[in-house]
C-alpha cells in the first residue's frame, strides 16, 4: 500500500516510513518484546521447536506487513492455533514428533494456498457467518485446553500420555508432584502477571509483562543452576512433605540452535492423500482465517485514526506468509490481537511498527541465540497459562451471559463439543445449536440461509432499508454486502416492523454499520424497535416480534407483509 489515503491521515509505503519512523520503530521495539517470549512458547506449546515460532513472526512482520490489507495489525503466531497445530502433529506424526512436525509444515502450506484463493475470491467477508458465541466458546475451549497442557509444563512434571481429560485429572497430581525450583520461576511468573495487570503507571507499563517474565526466569534459572543437570533436597527436614529429591538441568531450558539457519525445515507432502492430512488443512485454514479476520476488524477498532482493514487483502497477504513460513519451518500466523492492540496503544501510525517488529526478532534470534537458551521452559508456559486463563475466565461466561441465555447455552455447547471432540467438530456443534435455537424461536426453513429485505429511495432523498422475516447470522450476508455499496454521507432509514426475528450477531452488525456510517457524515435511523420484544437487557440482545403485532401483520396480505404501509409510515416520520 503505497497512496496517500487521505488528508490528516498518515502517509504509507516509503512515504509512511519517511513521515512516521520514529513512532513506528519505538511501537515496534515494543511489540518485539511481548513477542519473542510468546512465540517461542506458543511454537513449543503446538509441538514445533522453538525457532518455528520466531520464523513466523520475522516472516509475518517483514513480508507479509509490505502486502497487507490493515495498518495497525501485527502478524504471528497466536495461542488460538495451538491445539489445532498440535493436534496435527500428533495425528500425523503418529509418535515421531519430527515427522509429524514436517508432516504439518505440508498441511500448512496447502492451507495457505487455500487462504489465498479465499483472499482472491473475497471470501473475507464469510467471518460474520459463524455466530459470537461460537467463537468466544470456541477460543474459551482452546484456553482451557492450553491452561491443561501448560500447567504441568509450569510446575516442571511431565504428565503421563493420555485423552485432555486425562490430562486435566492429572492436574491435582502434579501439583503435589511439582520441582519445587521449576514451579517457583513460573508461579513467581504468574505472580508478576497477575501484579503489572493492576500497575497504573504508564512509564512503567511500556515494559511489558512477558519481558519482566522472561528476565525474572533467567535470573531464577542462574540462581538454580539449570544450566547443569543435578539433582537437590527442598526443605530435607520437612516431615509434611511426600518427597525431598528433585532433578534440575538443560531439558527445563529452551532448546535453540546457535546457528539461526539450521532452524529451517522443510515440508513432507507425501500424507497428502490421507484424510488426517486434509483434516489438518481445513483446521488451519478455517481457524487462522477466522481469527485473523475477526483481530483484524477489532483491530480497525482501535486505530485511533478509524482506518479499515481490506479484509480480503489481508487474508490473502496472510496466505502469502503462510506459505513462506511453512516452506521454511515455521507455524501458521494470523493478525494476533494481544500484540496488534499494544502495537496501538504504543503509538504506532502505519505497518511499517509490524515490519519493525519482525526485522528486531531477526536481529535477535541471529545474534543472541544463548540468551534464548537460557530463558526457562516454565516461564514461557506461565504465559501460556495466563493467556488461556484470559481466553476462558468468569468474566467471558458472564460477558456472554449479558447477551442472554440462549448466548450462553451455545457459548457452553461449543465448549464442550470442543473439549469432548476436536475444533472442528465442536464449532459445528455450537453452530447446529443456533441453528436449532432459531428454529425453536419460529425461524422458517426458507428463512435460515436467505433474507428478504428492500432499499428504496424515498421522495425526501433518503434511503429506506426495510427487512422483512428473520434476520440471523446464516442469512443477512446479501444484507451486508448491499449496505457496503450505499453512498456516504446519506439518510438511511431501517425499518424493523415486518423483521419477526433479529438475532445478535446482526444487531451487533447494525450496530456497528451505523457507528461506521455516521462516522463518515451519514444519518442512520431505525423504526420498529418498538414491536419487539427481547431476551435479555443488553441493548444488542435477540429481538422477537411481539405476538399482538404479529397477528396484526399477519392479516395483511400483500407480497411482503405489510411492505406497502410500512413505507409510507417511515417516509411520513421522516
């Protein structure tokens, strides 16, 4: 992206590198720091050596940032990916982690090649199929299924092999099993999270939290001499205790080669006929396409200059970056939430900050590569516990509970089938509950995958917007599509009075359409509000047509009930 976009608006391309450097490289240094910690857990974490999760990063940033779609986003690895990674590695590899490492290096690639057809074909705007709660109970089940797997990884056991039940009963276990000086780095990790998330101070919050992590790990493993395999008694005299005798040593450490480019592997295709392998492709495909579109819209949010992201250029820039990754070594990437909104908050103008980002850890991975031997393995996974903590807390089953039940009756499902099944399946299980939600809630058959709707320009040139019948997440995509091709700056009218059912994910929609549309100079008005009737108190929550108005509309029998006299009641209001 090379234009100016407009006036006020910051420069990109070599013009933006000129005009806003300084900012972009400092919000880069920045980024850069939260980041190198977690790429080297999440690559580890997915069953990859830690390297493949830093060539993402590099890839991410210094490629894939010069054909993006977004400004503000950063691109790499995301916790979100983690299971489906492992999974795949797993499955494939049958056992050996090093074939099943290249083994899903293919299956990366061919999933890139499909994000750029996607890309290509502007599939960039099918993200608003999949219902909120789906996906929030979506990343909620990769939480918990992260907080399983790391918990032991941060107390320094090695849980016995078996289902993710199998390791969530083992918990208990551990923990009266731990290494006592492993598990002392990562609940002192813990504990300088949880402290800086309540620190007020700005000059102190530019440090970010995995960086102090990181050194407080380092400085613990010199003081314990996890350098050196040995073995120590913890409290010897203490008669409470089951065990005094603990082995320390290089395996509690990060594993990374001196040489930056012994770290490149390259991809097997030949499990390419098998169906785990496309299992795996589609799993890639599906949920770094999901979560990289859905980060990059709140991203848009964020940018403090209200720039929007082309979705479908982003989607296939991130394609692109897969595709170089995967061909090298390294993990799928996506436009990562955590670190694109710091990259905001930092002050960055362009995404000359993600290129920045990606040039600081390839500088940093080929020149200080026994500094990222010595970062301690329990340290990396407390941030993993703490980001899967975050995915699934109290605060998201009861921010989903605001919504309305029916959001966290499919938010729980999702959960579940996730947890009982695979990512996949278990979405599908939480989008077949809506589906049945809105079924039960009187939604016809011909309505689920098709609404009807009419744009009519009114004498007083504005534009009336009338929805007729349901309007839910499996329909409202044609609605979408023409509201994007309305003119700025004018009047458009919605009436909602022949709209028997609304569900959220279109609310929010509406929602969000009329904070867009009248940020740019338009007027957005709604009608018919008043029929219906909701589930919750949220302002965005289902709307159901109030059964007295619904019997008054079923006795008109016009081709679109009661179109004739809606229009003219919203031309006389205006």
């Amino acid at each position: 992206m090379s234009e100016v976009l407009s006036p006020g608006l910051p420069k990109t391309g070599l013009a933006g590198l000129k005009e806003n450097w300084r900012a972009d490289l400092l919000s880069g240094f920045l980024v850069f720091l939260i980041a190198l910690p977690l790429c080297l857990g999440i690559s580890m974490a997915s069953g990859f050596p830690p390297s493949a999760g830093l060539i993402t990063a590099v890839v991410g940033g210094m490629l894939v940032s010069r054909v993006s779609g977004s400004f503000m986003t950063i691109n790499g690895p995301a916790a979100g990916l983690i299971v489906v990674v492992l999974d795949a590695v797993q499955s494939l590899g049958q056992g050996d982690a090093m074939a099943g490492y290249r083994y899903t290096l293919a299956a990366i690639v061919v999933a890139s090649v499909l994000q750029i057809a996607m890309g290509f074909f502007k599939a960039g705007r099918l993200s608003s199929f999949f219902p909120a709660s789906v996906v929030h109970g979506m990343l909620a089940a990769i939480g918990i299924i992260i907080m399983a797997k790391q918990i032991h990884v941060m107390l320094g056991v090695t849980p016995e092999k078996g289902s993710l039940f199998s390791t969530i009963a083992q918990i208990p276990h551990s923990i009266v099993n731990l290494n006592p000086e492993i598990a002392m780095i990562g609940v002192t990790s813990i504990a300088i999270l949880i402290f800086w998330r309540v620190v007020r101070e700005p000059q102190l919050k530019m440090l970010p939290a995995p960086i102090l992590v990181v050194l407080a790990g380092i400085g613990l493993g010199k003081f314990y001499d996890l350098d050196h395999e040995h073995m120590y008694l913890f409290l010897p005299d203490a008669t409470f205790l089951p065990h005094h005798e603990a082995t320390v040593g290089p395996k509690f450490l990060v594993a990374i080669s001196d040489n930056f480019l012994s770290s490149f592997y390259f991809p097997d295709f030949s499990k390419i006929a098998t169906a785990e392998f496309w299992s795996a492709v589609v799993a890639i495909c599906l949920v770094g396409s999901l979560e990289s579109l859905l980060s990059a819209v709140a991203v848009d949010k964020l940018d403090p200059y209200r720039r929007h992201s082309n979705l479908d250029r982003d989607l296939t820039a991130i394609g692109v970056g897969n595709l170089v990754a995967g061909m090298v070594g390294g993990l799928p990437m996506i436009a990562e939430i955590v670190r694109s909104s710091a990259n905001c908050n930092n002050g960055a103008k362009t995404g000359w900050a993600n290129f920045f980002h990606g040039m600081f850890l390839l500088l940093f991975v080929v020149l200080f590569p026994r500094l990222i031997h010595s970062i301690p393995l329990a340290s990396l996974a407390s941030l993993l516990v703490f980001t899967g903590f975050r995915l699934a807390s109290p605060k998201e089953f009861a921010k989903v509970m605001g919504i309305g039940k029916e959001q966290l009756f499919m938010f729980v499902v999702t959960i579940i089938g996730v947890l009982a099944t695979d990512l996949l399946i278990g979405v599908a299980i939480g989008i077949m509950a809506k589906f049945a939600i809105h079924m039960f809630r009187g939604v016809r058959l011909n309505n689920l995958f098709k609404i009807h709707f009419v744009l009519e320009p009114l004498e007083n040139g504005a534009l009336l917007v009338e929805i007729v019948g349901a309007a839910i997440f499996s329909n409202f995509m044609a609605l979408k599509n023409a509201l994007a091709g309305i003119d700025k700056g004018r009047h458009v009218i919605f009436q909602l009075s022949n709209a028997y059912l609304i569900d959220h994910t279109v609310m929010e929609f509406l929602h969000e359409f009329q904070h867009n549309y009248e940020a740019q100079g338009g007027i957005c008005e709604f009608f018919g509000m008043e029929y219906h009737d909701t589930y919750s108190r949220h302002p965005l929550a289902v709307r159901k047509m109030k059964r007295d108005h619904m019997c008054r509309r079923r006795s008109d029998h016009h081709g679109l009930p009661g179109y004739a006299n809606n229009k003219q009641r919203s031309a006389e209001e205006v």
